[in-house]
C-alpha cells in the first residue's frame, strides 16, 4: 500500500496535475490569440474598454514596482505585473520539442533587461484616462517573454507548453521521502521477528523502487520508456497544433481533424506501452534481486 500510494499514486497525481495546469495555460493562449490586436487606432478607442486584445513590443520600461511599458510598432502601453503570472520561453537548443515555459514571479520582472520581447493577452481598461493591460481572477492576463521570431511564437508555445518529465513534479519529492521513511520504520518494526524476514527483506527492497529504473537489466527497458515517452509527447504537441491551425487557419479543417484524431490515438498508445515497458522494466529488477538474495540464502522461498 505505501509503495502503491507514495511511488505510485500521488506522483501520478502531481503529474496530472500538471498536464492539466499547461493544458489550460495552452486553451488560454489559444482563446486571447484569437482576440483582435491592439493597435494606434483601438488604442485611443476608449470604448474598448473591458474587451481582450493582444500585443506583442519590447520592454522600455518599469514604473511603480509593477508597471510594465511595452513599446510596439506605432505605440507603447502600460502593462500591470500586479498578481499577475508572467512566463520566460527558454531558448530553443535546437530540440525538436524545447523545454517548458518558465513560469517567474512578476516581481522578477525588473531583472530582464530593455528590449527583450514580451508578447502580452488579456483585458485593457481604463486607467488615469488611458488603456492599461490589466489581469483580473476571472480574467488573467498571459504574459510571455520569448527571443524568437514574433511569427513563430505561437507555434512554439503551443508545441513547448508542457513538461520534460511530469512524473518528477512537486508532489514527487515528499512522496517519495515520506514513502521511505515509512518503509525504514515498518521493517524496523518487523527486524527482530525472524517470521517476518521475507517481509522486512521485501520492504527494504521496496525502498530503492525509485532507482530501480535506472540499473541493469531494467535499465534496459528505462531507456526504451524515455524514447518512446519523448516521441509521444512529440505526438502531442503536434496535435495540439494541428488544434491550434484547426482553430486559427479555417481553412483545409477536414485534414487538420485528421492530423488531431492521428496524433492523439498514436500518442496515447506509445505512452501506454512506454509505461507497461517500465513497470516491467522495475518488475524484471525486483525479481533479480530475489533470486540474488535466494541465492545467498538470505531468504528462502520454502
């Protein structure tokens, strides 16, 4: 059960989690890139007030704390950092699939330098008698750095907006110590009860679960899951941009449902199989290391 609950479950858990949180952080961006562009014209426009828009410029600069001035190419608006999530685009190292948006806190904001490149979505108000990009609960602004062409952004948030290894997330960490240290305790309660050997072995062998994958022979099977794994999160950045140009695009949409319903059904199955390949690959260590044990006699399946 601990092993079940701590190595299994509640990872498990954080890593849904976390698809969820970049799967509703790409809907977001999907749903403000569609809205119009804030130009001269609408920005002087007063009655735009409430509405959504998008606007991409570079940092001129910071006022109050938490004012960000964006300058565009005809004009330069005032943007508020206040509870507001801003994301940093790392550099693409010429991955395929390239690492997730960072998310930083908007008070960190103040050490990126003038004229990095900020793309900015959400509602503009009225404010001291002048449109401001201003987030709301109900209506967050999307705020992302980035150093890439700005005709290229979409497609690489779209395709980088999720995680390398959503296993390993912040729930991991103290699942796995917490799992540990409960699998220390229970065969130190078992270990001067020589009825229970086979009960104390199997809960110390049940403690290195987490670096099993990563000896022979199932390392073997480790490195078949990050393979297969990697191209189907490949699959699934695909699909959704083959969702984005389905949304964006309009045009050719039988095809792009097509290329949406393939990814998907390819995705979905080589991640099933990569994980059976792991917990094999785990299973295989753990026999292997019963039959070392069996051999040295240290336990007795009689």
């Amino acid at each position: 059960m601990v092993v079940a609950v701590c190595y299994g479950f509640l990872p498990m858990l954080g890593a849904v989690s976390n698809r969820y949180k970049w799967r509703k952080f790409r809907k977001r961006f999907i749903e403000l890139g569609l809205s119009p562009l804030l130009d001269y014209r609408k920005y002087h426009q007063h009655e735009n007030d409430g509405e959504n828009f998008h606007f991409s410029g570079e940092i001129e600069s910071i006022t109050d704390g938490f004012t960000l001035w964006v300058r565009g190419k005809d004009l330069t608006i005032p943007v508020s950092l206040e509870k507001t999530k801003c994301f940093l685009l790392p550099r693409n190292n010429d991955d395929e699939i390239p690492e997730a948006p960072e998310q930083i806190r908007w008070n960190r904001v103040s050490t990126l330098n003038e004229g990095v490149k900020v793309y900015i979505s959400g509602c503009v108000k009225l404010k001291n008698n002048r449109l401001n990009f201003i987030s709301t609960k109900d209506n967050p602004l999307i705020i992302i750095f980035y150093n890439c062409p700005e005709s290229e952004l979409p497609e690489k948030i779209i395709i980088s907006a999720r995680t390398h290894n959503e296993y390993w997330n912040s729930l991991t960490p103290v699942s796995i110590g917490t799992g540990t240290l409960s699998l220390v305790y229970f065969a130190a309660s078992f270990l001067n009860r020589p009825a229970f050997r086979v009960t104390v072995i199997s809960a110390l062998v049940a403690i290195f679960i987490p670096i099993l994958p990563f000896i022979p022979p199932g390392l073997l099977f480790t490195n078949l899951f990050r393979r297969i794994s990697w191209n189907a999160r490949k699959l699934r950045a695909y699909r959704d941009l083959a969702r984005f140009n389905l949304l964006t695009l309009g045009a050719d949409k039988e095809n792009n449902k097509n290329h949406v319903r393939s990814y998907a059904i390819r995705a979905y199955a080589l991640e099933t199989l990569a994980w059976v390949l792991m917990l094999f690959g785990i299973s295989v260590n753990i026999v292997f290391i019963f039959l070392i044990l069996f051999l040295f006699n240290v336990i007795s399946f009689q």
